[in-house]
C-alpha cells in the first residue's frame, strides 16, 4: 500500500471518529442556536434589522468562532492525545509513517471544520437573501479568508497538541493563546496605533471586516457621531496583510507540529 493510500485511510478513519464522538453535531447545532439568536433577538431589541445589509452581514458571520471551537474540538487531542492515552504505542510502530498520520488528522479535522463553516455561512446567506432579497460579494471573500483562517486555527492547536502532554492541555493552550494572550497584545496594539495585522486573532476578524471594516459595523448599531467621542481611533487591518499572517501561521504552524511529533518519543 503505498503512502497516499495510507493517507486516504488515516483521512477517512480519523473522520469517522469526528462523526461517532458526534462533536461534528454538536458545534452544528450551536451555530444554529447562534445564528437563530441573531435573527430572532435583533429586531425584538432593535426594532428592526439594520438598512445596510453589509452591517447585518457582518453580524450574522460568526466564522471566526466557529473556526476555533471547531479546532480545538477536532484538533486538541490529535497528536496529544495518542501520547496521553498511550494509543502512539500502537500506531506509531506501524508501517505508516508518523507524518503520514499526522497530515490524515490534519485533513480529517479540516474536513470537519469545512462543513461547520459551509452550514454557517449557508444559514447567512439564506437570511439576507430572505431580508434582503441580496447576498453581498463580499460574503464571498469573507468565506475564503474563514477557510484560511480555520486553516491557521488548525495548525497553532496541532503545534499546542504536539508539545502538550495531555489533550485537556492543548485545549486550554489553544483557547488562551487566541481568545486572550492574541486579544490582549491586539488591544494594546490598537490603542497605540500600532499595526497589529500579524495577530491571529486580528487575522479572525478580517473575516467580518471585509463588509467594509470597524467604521460600517459600529456606524450601524451606534448613534451618529459616536465613533469621532471614542478615546482613541479604530482602525481596520489591511485584509491582505491579514491573510498573509494566516498563511504564515498555517504553514509554520503546521510544519513545527510535524517536527515535533517526529522527534517526540512516547515513554
């Protein structure tokens, strides 16, 4: 059997695990409970929904988010876990070879998290189609820079899953990497007037400011002249930038998580 069939193997059974251990279902239904709150509590709060279909377009992209549950549920225990529960014992003597392996998780888990973002972004465009009998080309952008970004998701937790020793561990990495350090230094970043496009968390939010940036969102949920009164200017990264970082982070990413997993012994 040669190395790409193997590949096909790996790929195939690492997914069916995604589908046995239902947390394919499970973040599925939440996108929906998530995106239905945005349709149903919008107009009961605001009375309506916004005129500028860029601004609801931009509220109903929950891509980002998804993109990390959808990692860390798929992604946190595939390397972390073989070594914590001692599975490696099994598999890594086996004639497939380790990198083999962990590109098959890699795609089973991009697998999975292509499907989640796909039944999000189907959920939007069906709702502005219905609203507003339009879908911006921009929903278009917004789902590629999505993929690219839960590529980049991807391959930070498999390097977190490569050198923890538990998967409860590159969970937890992961989430605190993104949501908090990445948050914290763009913040601060922001504040500065600094740029602050090689962040992941940054690069996250491109996908929702492609509608047109911080400026459009904020104009269409606050009073006018709000944005000239706030203590310090916002400005939206370049989304090119942005998809560079991503790019950067996926493919060091995941290079670094393959190394690792190589070298990594078992006991």
């Amino acid at each position: 059997m040669s190395e790409l069939e193997k590949l096909r193997v790996v790929t195939g059974y690492e997914f069916l695990k995604h589908i046995r251990r239902r947390r394919l279902y499970v973040i599925l239904g939440l996108t929906l409970i998530a995106e239905l709150a945005v349709l149903i509590l919008l107009p009961v709060l605001m009375g309506d929904y916004p005129d500028n279909i860029m601004v609801m377009a931009a509220t109903l992209t929950i891509g980002p988010s998804l993109a990390v549950i959808g990692a860390v549920f798929f992604a946190g225990d595939a390397i972390a876990g073989e070594f914590e529960s001692k599975t490696g014992f099994l598999l890594f003597p086996n004639p497939v070879k380790r990198i083999t392996l962990v590109i098959g998780k890699y795609l089973a888990c991009c697998i999975a998290v292509i499907l989640l973002i796909i039944f999000g972004y189907a959920i939007t465009s069906i709702s502005l189609l219905a609203i507003y009998g339009n879908i911006p080309i921009e929903t278009a952008k917004s789902f590629g820079l999505c993929l690219l970004y839960a590529g980049s998701v991807l391959s930070v937790t498999f390097f977190f899953s490569s050198i923890s020793k538990g998967a409860m561990g590159a969970t937890v990495i992961t989430l605190v990497f993104i949501m908090v350090i990445c948050g914290i230094v763009e913040s601060v970043l922001m504040m500065a007037g600094k740029p602050y496009w090689f962040i992941l968390s940054a690069a996250g939010e491109s996908v929702g400011t492609v509608y047109g940036g911080y400026e459009i969102y904020l104009e269409g949920f606050m009073p006018p002249g709000s944005m000239e009164m706030m203590p310090f200017e916002i400005k939206t990264a370049d989304i090119g930038l942005c998809a560079l970082a991503m790019v950067i982070y996926m493919v060091v990413g995941f290079a670094l998580s393959i190394w690792i997993t190589k070298s990594r012994q078992l006991a």
